[in-house]
C-alpha cells in the first residue's frame, strides 16, 4: 500500500494557434458616426521568445507570434474584406497580463474600393490549459509520465478590445472601437477556469 504521488505535466502553447472572432464597434467617418460588424480569423506562430514577467508571475516567457489574418467587415452602408499580417505577444502558458495584438493589412469594399487597415486589441484570451498526469509510490521510482509535447492546433477563446484605423483616398479615415469575442468561449464546458484563468 502507497500513498499515490500524482505528477502533472501542462502542454504548451499549440505550434499553431488560430483565433477566430465576432466583432462588433462603432466610430466615426468624416465627422459622421458609423458602425462596425464583423468576423474574421488569424493563425499565428511563436517566431521568439522573451524574458519572464517580474513578481512571481506563473503564466511563462512572452511569446511573439506572427501569421495571416482574414476578415469580413461592413459599416453597414458597404461590405469589405480584408485580411494581412497578424503579430501578437503572448504568455506561454496563461495571459496573466492579457495578449497584445496588432494586425496590418488591406482591404477591398464591394464597390472595389482599396484601403489599408490597422487593428490593435489588447484582451483576456489563449488556449485552454491541458494536462497529462500520471501517479506514482514515493520512494519506487517509476518513470514519470512523459512531458507532453505541443499540439500543432490550437483554438483560442476568450475576449478582446479594439482599435481599428481604415484609410481609403476617397472617403478618407474611419476610426472604430468595439469588441472582439471569440466564439469558443461561449461553448461548454462552463466553469470557473474557464471564465477566470486568464
């Protein structure tokens, strides 16, 4: 008879993490209220790796992930897509201190209008921590369950502010502010982790 040791290992952070996202804001247009609906999608990669956050933080290294981006967006008075560069930083296990991101790109309304577009969010969202663990009798010595490796996909899902910049020659700046949720953060299960972790 033994008292069971449990040994857990946590994943990392996915090679590929894809965050979609349901949008919604409003701004302003030359001097004209204008509002914002849309939905999109980005896949990023960790391309560095930085310092640990001072004062015992436990979320990890900041990660710099860069990928594409692709998204669908109307003002309500046209329809546009638009899609381009996607950078975020991010911890590697938990967002302690939220995720920045910035995303650059261009875009195209239905009347073939060309425009540049600039979004920058900061929010509570990552992946759902995973676990494997396995147990074992202090003093037996069996091998320790294996440190598991990162999965190639990962679905983020949490919430996020943003600040959108959209400038086209014509009909010049549209600035808009909203909120971004991802929809996987409505799905099951529901519980504290879930809403808390970050």
């Amino acid at each position: 008879m033994c008292l069971l040791l449990l040994i857990c290992h946590e994943y990392p952070s996915a090679k590929v993490q894809l965050s979609p996202w349901l949008a919604a804001g409003g701004g302003w247009r030359g001097g004209r209220g204008v509002a914002s609906f849309g939905a999109g999608l980005d896949g990023t990669m960790t391309v560095a790796t930085f310092f640990q956050p001072p004062g015992g933080d436990n979320g990890g290294r900041i990660q710099l992930r860069l990928g594409p981006w692709l998204a669908f967006e109307t003002p309500l008075d046209r329809w546009r897509g638009e899609g381009g560069l996607s950078l975020a930083l991010r911890q590697e296990r938990f967002e302690a201190w939220g995720t920045l991101g910035l995303r650059l790109g261009a875009g195209l309304d239905d009347l073939t209008r060309r425009y540049w577009v600039g979004v920058l969010s900061w929010g509570l969202y990552g992946e759902r921590p995973r676990q494997t663990c396995g147990g074992t009798c202090p003093g037996s010595n069996p091998p320790s369950p294996p440190k598991p490796s990162a999965p190639t996909f990962g679905i983020t899902e949490g919430v996020r502010l943003y600040a959108a910049l959209r400038r086209e020659a014509v009909l010049g700046n549209e600035w808009t502010f909203g909120v971004e949720l991802q929809p996987t953060w409505f799905l099951p299960p529901y519980d504290r982790e879930k809403w808390f972790r970050h």
